[in-house]
C-alpha cells in the first residue's frame, strides 16, 4: 500500500529544486570579469549610463559611449555592460539603477578618457569583499556602434 503524505506531493518537493537550477542557469556567466587583453597594456574604465529605475531605455548605450570614444581617437578592445554590485541602490522610480557600460583600452589613452568623465573600474564604490561590478545583457549594437569597436 503507498503511503500517503498529507501535506507534501512530488511536485510540492521538486518545485523548489527546479527554482534553484533555474536560478544556477545563464546567470552564473554574469560574475565579475576582466576585460583586458593578454600582452597588451590596457585598463579597464567604465562610465554610468545614466540610466533611472521604471524608465527602460533610459541613459546612454553602449553604442553611444563606445562612438564617444572612438570620437577621440580611443582605442577600444572590449566592451561590456554591467552593473555596480559594490553598493547598494534605493528601490524608487526615477533613482539610478547602478548600469555601467565598461570598456578595455590602451592605457595610454586613460588620460583623455578621465577628461571626457570615465574612470577606472578599480575606483568603483564598495568594499574589496567582492566583485564591484558584474557583466549584465545589454541591448544589441547598431551597425554603426559594433563598426566602432576595433
């Protein structure tokens, strides 16, 4: 005779095993990454995209920083989205929401990104504990944006 369990079934108990995998999925490829080239001498910088909570689209892309690179001659080897994970973030409609867009270049040219309002990922706010910022989807590129990246 089976025995019957009141309270629980198959599904009740499998249920929240699929959450955690589903949870363990493309998600896991977002931590922290570096985006400088092997054998080159390039930083990381980043910039905030300005964008605000309940507003999407809201702020620059990644097409619109990476032409305002390109734009002074910067050389960009990478480019990424991302997030700020170093500090938390008000729950607010209109508040910022910690998107970064993040780029590898030649370090030589880190003078002229500072001026036009970059800075380096290393300065990112939060404790040394962990990741200060992780890779996040971002919309696809134009043409005209992907063209820019060397």
């Amino acid at each position: 005779m089976r025995k019957s369990y009141p309270f629980f079934n198959k599904t009740q108990l499998f249920l929240p095993f699929l959450l955690f995998l589903a949870a363990c999925t493309d998600d896991a490829e977002l931590a922290s990454e570096n985006l400088t080239i092997p054998g080159k001498h390039t930083v990381e910088i980043f910039k905030s995209t300005g964008s605000v909570q309940c507003e999407p689209g809201s702020g620059y892309s990644l097409g619109q920083m990476l032409a305002e690179l390109n734009n002074q001659d910067i050389e960009v080897y990478t480019a990424a989205c991302g997030v700020m994970t170093g500090m938390q973030f008000i729950a607010m409609c209109g508040a910022g929401d910690g998107n970064i867009n993040v780029f590898a270049i030649d370090q030589a040219d880190l003078a002229v990104a500072l001026e036009l309002g970059f800075a380096v990922t290393d300065e990112l706010p939060g404790d040394n504990d962990g990741p200060l910022w992780q890779l996040k989807k971002c919309a696809p590129m134009t043409a005209d944006s992907s063209s820019a990246l060397q």
